[in-house]
C-alpha cells in the first residue's frame, strides 16, 4: 500500500506528513516532523496511580537536545506517581513510546505530545506498571492460544451547565437527540475532531438517554464509540479521549463527568468494552454458523472473573450505586444476544446483509465480500472510574482463561439468556445466576479468590493484588448501597466526593 494510500483522510497530522502508520513511527521520524512543522515544545505523557495522564513540558534548545531525550527519556519521582513506591527508591525513567505521538491541541505553542512507559533503575520495564501488565497479559494471550486481542471502549459522560430552558429535553429520554434539544452537540463534535486528530480510531458519538435538570443546573449525557483495535492501543486512546474531553469542558467553562451514577433514578454512565479475538487479519469471533466456539470460550471467561474484574473497572463506592436492576446496568453475571440487562451481550451482528445498500438504494449493486468480521462482544460493567491499563489488562486474562477452561463451551451454555432476564418467564433461571459484587470491599474479596488466575504466567503480580485490594477496602462500603438507598442528598455527596474520578 502506498504512503499516499496510508495517509488519504488520516485526520492525524503526523501520518498525514509521514505517510505511514502511527506504529511504524520512528525517532527520526518524529524529528522529521518536528523540524518541519516548526514545533517548539514536547510533552512526555504518563499515567499516574489516579488513572490520569501526567505532563512533563520539555522545551526543545537545539536538535542535539531533542534527539538526546528521545532516546534516553527522562527521570521522574515513582513514589509521587504511585502509592506503593517508597521515596528512598523511587527513581523511574519514563521512555516515549513514538506510535502515540500526537499534535497537542491546546498548547499555545506548536507541541508534540508523547505518551511513555515507565523503566525501573536497571532499564527493564516497571513490573508494577499498569501499562507494562497490560503488555504483559496481551503477551501472554498470544503466546498461548496464538490469537491477539482487540478492544474497544463506549465512553459516556455528563456535560454541566447552567440551565437553558429553551427547548427543554425529555427527562430521561435523550437517546440519539438532535439539537437544539440536545445542547451540547457541537462540545461532542469538537471532541471527535480533536481525538482523532490525537490518533483516536473513532466510530460514532450520540446523546445518550440522560438529562435532567437540578439545582439551576442542566445535566446532558453523552458517548464516544471507538472503533476495535489492538488491546494496548485502545487503552490509550480511552485515556487521551478523557483527556480531551476535560480540557475542552475547561476551556468553556462547564464541567464533565465520567462518575458512575449521579443520581437516583436517572441513567448512570459506564464504560462498556467491546472485545473480538484475532488471528491473521481475521475475527476469529465468527464463523459460517455465527458466533463461533472461541467466542464462547472468551465469554465463558469473561463470566468466570466478572465478579473479580470489578476490582479493575469498578473502583469507588459510587460504581456500585450504578450496579442495580432494572437500570440497563447488569447485576447477574449471564449473557445473550442483543440483551441489554445482560453482563456480556452479543451486539447485531451483519450476518448475510450485503444487501440493504441496494433496498435502501436501488441504483446500487450488492457488494462482495462478508461483513460479519464487524461483530464483537460487549462487556457491560465496567465505568468511568476504571483504571483503564488493569481493566484491559484484566479482560486478556479473562479472555485467554475461557480458551483454556476444559469446560468452558458447558459454562457458557448454562449461563446463556434469551430474554430480559427480569421478565417472568425467566425468574426460575434468574436466583440460580451469580451476580456481581455490591460494594468495593466485595469486589475486594472477589479479587482475593481469583487472584490465582491473574497471577498466572507472571501477569499480575501478588504485590499488585494485595494493593488493588487495599485500596478497595479501604473504602469501607460493605454496606452502603443499602445505608443510601433513595437517600439523594448522601448520594449527591458521595458523587461529588468521586466526582473526577478515573
């Protein structure tokens, strides 16, 4: 394929120059651009043990400087950036990785900002790096079973302003909503140029179901869905993307929230995670049957952990207000096709439909070729708060586990749902499902069981585990979903305690 292939409507600027891809991206490459574009400033990118990107600006003094730090990196303090790091040994080196280079686009001077990977003091990468246990789950993944995994996120949010009253919108009904109803559509649209632009593979972005007004302020729902990519890629992309979205909701002076649950009654906010298994360029998730045994395999896995996943992507007391029946957020741990209260759905899938481009269009032709490598396998509970990094890095492990299960295909059978699993016909199934953990300090003890099956192949490490399980008993929730059941004014303030979270 040809550079002016690669690059025909890229919307990054660096492929765009380049003509390549952003993971054949090279040092010298970058130079190349930086020298051109006249770019004056780098900035090095890491995430913190609070799941934000950190910013270290390095002001480019002469060619000799830049090409130095690119190749060495530089030093940061490890016990600032996370709690488990004593300061008498906190030294790291953080490293730019040149794949996620990108354009800032809100520095006022031209900068290149670089997302890094964190060393320890004798070069190799930081075993306790969420980062580099991602990288390692993924290794593992390929290594064993020979397919690579791909991901991708749906990421919603509130935007809050001040009240309009023109064009009011439906409560709870601003699923899909135009403008001027939907208010805040040019915030959205905004965002998608600039997270594509930073390298983000983006499929859609919509209103989603909430708004509601409270307190002289107006609360609109929104979502960004990526497209599937490599596990370890889509990872940064959700980062940046949240990023993104912080720093334009500052620069117009509204706030944005990825908080679990605002308030009772109203629709909360997750971070749904879309997975397929690949295998030479192929989606190894369907077959001439439709969703093949793999797939099942992988779902089965993602059922088996679920309860200890939470621990990755459910992080913060308030997770577990949003984890509650009849509020299309999953409780029993089951799975099904197109079945919202479920925890793993199969999404419609384009199984044999080629031809709806003609009915919808009668002057074109039916086009060759199969479309259902399009189909995935939507994971439902994880939120805002995810540390994004472990989530990922938590659902390779999953996904390699239900490949290995023996019985595996048997389990997935026995926890398959066909309908809304609250309607009648299904309440005899309902009470034999598991479900999913209450509280962090569930969650906590969930991680404990299965810790065993992260461990596995070094991924995780037991150092990791025992912090993970620290910090969510630290909370002390066992029994808070029922102390503020209905009680809005201690729910509005636990959000707001939370309310930046991830």
């Amino acid at each position: 394929m040809s550079a002016n292939t690669l690059a025909e409507l890229n919307p990054n600027p660096l492929v765009q120059f380049l003509g390549k891809p952003a993971k054949d991206f090279t040092k010298n490459d970058l130079i190349r651009f930086i020298k051109e574009k006249n770019i004056q400033m780098v900035n090095f990118r890491y995430v913190g043990g609070d799941n934000r990107l950190k910013t270290m600006n390095i002001f480019i003094n002469n060619l000799k400087h830049l090409d130095t730090v690119l190749t060495t990196g530089e030093r940061v303090d490890g016990s600032s950036l996370f709690s488990y790091i004593e300061a008498g040994s906190s030294d790291l080196y953080v490293m730019p990785r040149f794949r996620t280079a990108f354009v800032n686009p809100f520095n006022t001077i031209p900068t290149l900002d670089i997302l890094c990977s964190y060393f320890n003091k004798d070069g190799d990468p930081l075993a306790s790096s969420p980062e580099y246990i991602l990288h390692k789950a993924h290794n593992a993944l390929k290594e064993k079973t020979g397919f690579t995994f791909e991901t991708m996120g749906e990421l919603e949010y509130y935007i809050i302003s001040d009240s309009k009253e023109l064009f009011k919108a439906t409560d709870q009904k601003g699923y899909h909503e135009s403008s001027p109803y939907n208010k805040w559509e040019d915030f959205r649209t905004e965002a998608l140029q600039q997270i594509v632009r930073c390298g983000g593979s983006v499929k859609y972005a919509h209103s989603e179901v909430g708004n509601f007004s409270m307190d002289g302020l107006d609360y609109e729902q929104d979502e960004i869905e990526f497209l599937p990519v490599d596990v370890e890629e889509s990872a940064d992309q959700l980062l940046i993307a949240k990023w993104i979205l912080r720093n334009l909701a500052y620069r117009r002076g509204v706030n944005v929230t990825f908080a679990p649950k605002i308030t009772v009654g109203k629709a909360g906010s997750g971070m749904h995670i879309h997975t397929r298994l690949m295998k030479d360029d192929r989606n190894m998730m369907v077959d001439k049957n439709g969703l093949s045994d793999f797939a099942k395999r992988a779902i089965a896995g993602y059922l088996m952990l679920a309860p200890s996943l939470t621990a990755f992507g459910n992080t913060n007391p308030s997770s577990y207000l949003r984890l509650v029946p009849h509020q299309e957020a999953p409780t029993n741990i089951c799975w099904g096709d197109r079945n919202r209260s479920v925890l793993v759905r199969v999404p419609l899938g384009w199984y044999g439909l080629s031809n709806m481009i003609k009915k919808a269009n009668p002057l074109e032709s039916i086009p060759e070729g199969d479309f259902s490598d399009k189909q995935t396998v939507e994971f439902r509970c994880p939120d805002g708060s995810a540390d994004i990094y472990l989530l990922l890095a938590g659902l390779t492990v999953a996904a390699r586990y239900g490949l290995e299960m023996p019985d595996s295909l048997e389990f997935a059978n026995n926890t398959y749902v066909d309908v809304n699993i609250f309607s009648d016909q299904f309440k005899d199934k309902l009470h034999k499902l598991e479900t999913l953990p209450y509280s962090c300090w569930n969650s906590a003890e969930m991680l404990e069981k299965q810790a065993d099956i992260y461990k596995k192949y070094d991924v995780f490490s037991q150092n990791i585990i025992d912090g993970i399980v620290a910090n969510l008993k630290r909370f002390d929730d066992k029994d808070l979903r029922a102390k503020l059941k209905d009680n809005e004014d201690e729910m509005l303030a636990l959000v707001e305690k939370y309310f930046h979270c991830g």
